[in-house]
C-alpha cells in the first residue's frame, strides 16, 4: 500500500512539474515576443521620423541642407546620424533645448544656424567640428562658451547675441585665426574681453546692448576691423587709439553716456559713416539742415546730424573754445 502511494504522489509531482516548465516557458515566449514586439515598434517609429527629416532636406549649389522652420524638435532623434552627410543644418524656432552629442557623426557639418530656439548650452563636442565655418546660436538661453569651440580652426562667423546672461569668453577664442564676423550683442558683458581684440582676422564685431563701461585702450590692435556696433551700452569716454584703427569705417556709438569726442578722431579720413545721437556731449553743436531737390533725403541728413561730418564741426568746436 506504501508503495502504491509513493507511485501515485511521484506521478503527480510529475505532471506539476511539466505544468510549471510549460507555464515558464509560455511566459519566457511572451516576454520575448513583447521585446521583440517593442523593438520593432521602435524600428518602425525611428524609420517614420527619418522619412520626415529627409522631406527636410534642400540641395544648393552642390550642398546637402537640413532645413526646419518653426515646426516643434525639443530634442533630435540619434537616427538623425544616418543624414551625416549633410552640409547645413537651418534650424529655427523649433523649441530645440540642446545640441546632441552625436554632432561628432557631422564631420561635413559647414554651417550650424540654431537660431532663435531654446539651447541651453554648447557641448564640447562642438570642438571635433573642424570644417565649421559658421555657428549662429542667437535668440537662445546659453550662458558659458566651451574652450573646446576655440578647436574649431575654419571658424569664420559666430553670432551669440542675445543670449542675455552670457558675459564671458574663453582666452583661447584667439586661436580661432579665421574668425572675422563676431556678434555678441544684446548680452551681459561689462569689456570688450581681451581674446576678442587679439582675433587676428577679426573684421565685424557687434558689441551692442551690453553693459560695456569702457572701451580697451589696445583697441587698434584689431587692424582688419571695419565695422563696430557698440550702441546701446554705457561707455562715457573713447579712447584716444580709437584714431589709430585705420580699418574702420563705420561705428556706431548711439544711446551711450559720451561727453565728448577725441580729438583725434578728426583725422579718421577712413570713417565713412559714425553715429553719435544720444549721448550727453557737452557741446551743443547743430548742422545747418542742407536743401535738397525734395524732402525724401531728410532722414539720411537727419542722420547726418550726428554723424562724421557732426563729429568734425564738434572737434573743430571744441577747438575753438579750448583757445
């Protein structure tokens, strides 16, 4: 009798555990089945997104061009890798909030226009980018500049203005021997920094709406600048070397705190057009309005008031009653 219960209880550990080894194995096949299931969910998705990228993409004049416009990207999908052939990315006003890191796939990457878009930060990959000839970042919320950009060496054209809380520069931006075009306008800094006039090819530079106090008496160190924009800060007195930037050909110094204007600057014969109006100068010197055939050229004399010809009458004046 022993013998005929011990069969029948070994039978039936058996048979539960063939039932256990089933239910382990269908639940083993479900779970890959959803795997499965879910990467090819994923698959099917990352094919959609990069069929929608490259309904994006434009050819000019032989380049590969990603062109979004104000349509919403917070973020880049990584299969955005398979397009790393493309030449230009136009990004603007998609709400982008970061650079991804795989901008290393992007070794043609020429031109990088994030303007207008909500990026926080520039990664230091951006330094592996050494065919990069313009990074324009305006209208975005980043506040530190990686020296890792400085390894950029085709670097031509950066815009950062209006990025509001940015206020410094790394030293090593003056090893970007090719920069020419600098917009930093409408930003936080108090100095022109000294990495930016030691840009030896520097020609462009717009410094506007910032907070600048005074402007560096090595100034003309920056022989190749033509074009200063430095409206809207608070800067009271010039420098006397500004006479000695030969380049330069048009400055604009409206909306600051000026007193007077250097006498030097008489002789700046390479000056085409400077702007002077709003400042507190001392001397109160106006310009006979010059007639014209009609008045459709009143707002060009109207600027005239305070420009290069102003600026001679004011120096001659001030002349006058130093005498």
């Amino acid at each position: 009798m022993v013998a005929v219960v011990s069969s029948i209880k070994a039978l039936w550990e058996t048979r539960i555990r063939r039932v256990q080894d089933d239910e382990d194995e269908q639940r083993r096949k479900k779970t890959r089945g959803g795997a499965t299931g879910r990467l090819s969910v994923r698959v099917w998705e990352d094919r959609a997104i990069l069929a929608r990228l490259q309904e994006k993409l434009q050819t000019e004049d032989g380049r590969l061009i990603l062109r979004i416009e104000q349509e919403e990207w917070k973020t880049l999908p990584a299969c955005l890798v398979q397009l790393s052939q493309v030449h230009e990315w136009h990004l603007h006003r998609t709400g982008l909030q970061n650079i991804p890191h795989f901008i290393t796939s992007f070794q043609n990457l020429l031109i990088l226009d994030l303007s207008r878009n909500g990026v926080t930060e520039i990664p230091k990959q951006i330094g592996t980018l050494t065919q990069l000839r313009e990074l324009l970042l305006s209208y975005n919320k980043i506040q530190f500049v990686p020296q890792e950009l400085t390894n950029c060496e085709s670097l031509e054209r950066l815009e950062l203005a209006m990025n509001r809380d940015l206020s410094q520069l790394p030293d090593q931006l003056r090893n970007l021997k090719k920069l020419q075009h600098l917009d930093l306008s409408m930003n936080d800094f108090t100095c022109i920094p000294d990495c930016v006039v030691g840009l030896p090819a520097i020609q462009w530079l717009d410094m506007g709406g910032n907070r600048l106090k005074h402007l560096p008496e090595n100034i003309h160190r920056m022989e190749m600048l033509h074009t200063l924009w430095l409206q809207r800060n608070q800067l009271e007195t010039l420098p006397d070397n500004i006479s000695r930037m030969k380049s330069l050909d048009t400055l604009v110094l409206s909306s600051n705190r000026l007193t007077d204007i250097p006498p030097l600057m008489e002789d700046m014969s390479n000056l085409r057009f400077v702007n002077f109006r709003d400042n507190p100068l001392s001397l109160d010197v106006t310009l006979a309005r010059k007639k014209t055939k009609d008045d459709e050229d009143h707002d060009e004399d109207d600027r005239e008031m305070f420009g290069r010809e102003f600026m001679q009458v004011y120096i001659q004046e001030a002349r006058k009653r130093v005498h």
